[in-house]
C-alpha cells in the first residue's frame, strides 16, 4: 500500500511542475546594430493554445516587442526571438533587457515569465585607443599573416617579422604570436618566447595550431630561467578577465575554440601538446622570477571569431590591458 502511494505522489508532482523557459542561445554579447536571434525552450507546459510576449527595453524605453503563437513540438515549446540592435557611438556598451511571458491564450493567465540581458557593443573595441595602442611597441610574429591582415585594417601599429632569431633581439614593447602558428614548422619558438618573457617583455601567443612545448617547472625542465607561477584554466579564463563576456557560446556558437592544450607525461618527462578539440586547457600563464612579465597562450580563436561576435575584440583589448598595465600606466 505504501508504494501504491509513493507512486501516486511521484506522478502528480510530475504532472505539476512549474513551466521552465531555458535558453538555448546562451549568449548574451552582441554587436550594435546586429540582427539578434535568439531561441528558447518552454517545458512543463500542458496547455496547447499559448502565445508568447517579448519586450526588448534600454532604461524602461522600449526598443521592440512581438507576439507569437507557440507550437508544441516533442513535448517542448520553441520559443524564436528576433529583432535588430539599435546602432551605438563608438566605443560604448550598453545592457538592454530582454523580458519574456507565455500567455493561456484561452484564460489570458501568464504561465511564467523570465528575462535577459541582451549587451550591445559598438564595432570596434580599439577605437580612439591610437596613442595606447602605439605605446605597446608591438612585435608580430606571424608567419601565416592572418593575424597581420586584422591589424593592418584596425590600424593597429606593429612590428613584423617571421624570423624566430630576431625576437631574441626584441628588448621592450610585447610580442604577440599571430592566431594559427604551428610549432612543428617553427622549432624552438616556445623556447625562445619564454626567454623573452623572463627577460620582463610580456608574450601573448594566440591560438597555437599545433605542435608540442615543454613547460618550464613541469617535470625536469632546464634550470633557467626559473618559474615563479603557473597557470592553467578553461573557459573561467574569459569571465576572470571580464565578467561581461559570454564564455562558451559567441552569438549562438559554441565553437570558440578547435584546439586545447593537454599535458602528457612518461617517467620525468612531461609535454604540452596541442590537439584537436576544446575539451582541455584553453588558457596557460606563467611568470618568471625576477620578471614582472608574462607568458600567456590563448587557445580562443579571436581572429577566426573577429566580425562573429565582439567578444573576441573586446576580450584581446582586455588581455592587451592586463598584460601591458605597468608599461603603459593605463
């Protein structure tokens, strides 16, 4: 008789749970003046006839609105928004909200509701940044050029080269290493980049396309130069620099990332390789002792993302700020 029981409690609690709108989109960052789609998924809901009610706001304004009739479709409800950003001055951000409501269309009544911050970014992250982005003295190691052809229509000032010696030359400024570099075709580059980093130059190296390193501190490395800090990290590598930015999901993809680094080890020896998929380490920062510097390589393809989303804009200008803050004072 008890399990008779429990089994009639467990069904009515199934049959009366509370309707949920889950977003499937995710993202949240999105350019100014961008058509902005966006899905959602209504579950929990008995009722056949139902409509839904969206209200795009900026300050209490309204932006947009729109109704729709909702199918069920599978036991769920897509729920399809969308509508076009207002355009912005360049340079700023602002969060618009996003308020969604499922009517019974037979009894008027509101079954549940939610919202969402929709965030605007005008175009370009860079822009009145000239006088800064002169300051850094960048180097460009790039010999895909696919990163050169980015900074050439940003106006972003920099030094080429291809030639792995000539970084050892480089004495201030920061390097960065173009999106898409193998390390197979361009032997001893990680060896060289963390000689410059420990010799207090910051190195940013975008996505690596393939190759192997070893990790200075990691198994039995050479003894010089000496590591002071270590760090790995995921997806919580973005949110770290800038909370505002969406993680995993740039305008409705989640592929923001096709390679990872995964460490390998057999007896002292321990490698890092690059390899296909983002289901390892995306994020790798080390510092040296007697360098204020640092080494960083980001697995995020920013420049095969650029015009998708502005998260990658913004998110280079914000490790370009963290990693050249003493030297630029800003």
């Amino acid at each position: 008789m008890r399990k008779i029981l429990l089994i009639i409690y467990f069904i009515g609690t199934f049959c009366n749970a509370e309707p949920i709108i889950t977003d499937i989109t995710e993202s949240q960052c999105w350019f100014a003046g961008s058509e902005v789609k966006n899905v959602f998924s209504i579950s929990g809901v008995e009722t056949k006839s139902l409509s839904g009610q969206w209200r795009l706001s900026v300050a209490n304004h309204t932006v947009a609105r729109g109704e729709k009739a909702l199918n069920m479709a599978n036991g769920l409800v897509p729920f399809n928004i969308s509508f076009t950003l207002p355009e912005l001055k360049p340079g700023i951000i602002t969060d618009l909200i996003l308020d969604l409501s499922v009517i019974d269309v037979d009894s008027g009544n509101k079954l549940v509701t939610t919202n969402k911050i929709i965030k605007s970014f005008s175009q370009n992250a860079f822009v009145d940044m000239d006088n800064w982005l002169e300051s850094l003295n960048i180097v460009l190691f790039d010999p895909e050029k696919t990163t050169v052809k980015l900074f050439d229509n940003l106006n972003i000032p920099y030094r080429f080269t291809k030639n792995i010696d000539a970084l050892t030359e480089i004495n201030q400024g920061i390097v960065i290493v173009g999106e898409g570099v193998s390390l197979d075709e361009n032997k001893g580059l990680w060896n060289v980049l963390v000689d410059v980093a420990s010799r207090n130059i910051p190195v940013l190296c975008l996505a690596l396309r393939e190759g192997e390193m070893r990790i200075p501190g990691v198994g039995i490395t050479e003894k010089s130069p000496k590591p002071s800090a270590l760090t790995i990290k995921r997806y919580q590598a973005i949110t770290d620099l800038n909370k505002s930015l969406d993680r995993q999901s740039w305008c409705g993809k989640r592929m923001v990332a096709s390679q990872s680094v995964i460490f390998k080890g057999e007896c002292d020896l321990v490698i890092a390789g690059v390899e296909e998929g983002c289901n390892n380490w995306l994020w790798l920062e080390q510092s040296f002792e007697g360098s204020t510097a640092k080494l960083v390589l980001c697995q995020f393809q920013l420049i095969k993302n650029w015009n998708r989303s502005p998260v990658p804009q913004y998110l280079l200008l914000n490790i370009l700020e963290t990693m050249c803050l003493k030297e630029t004072g800003k």
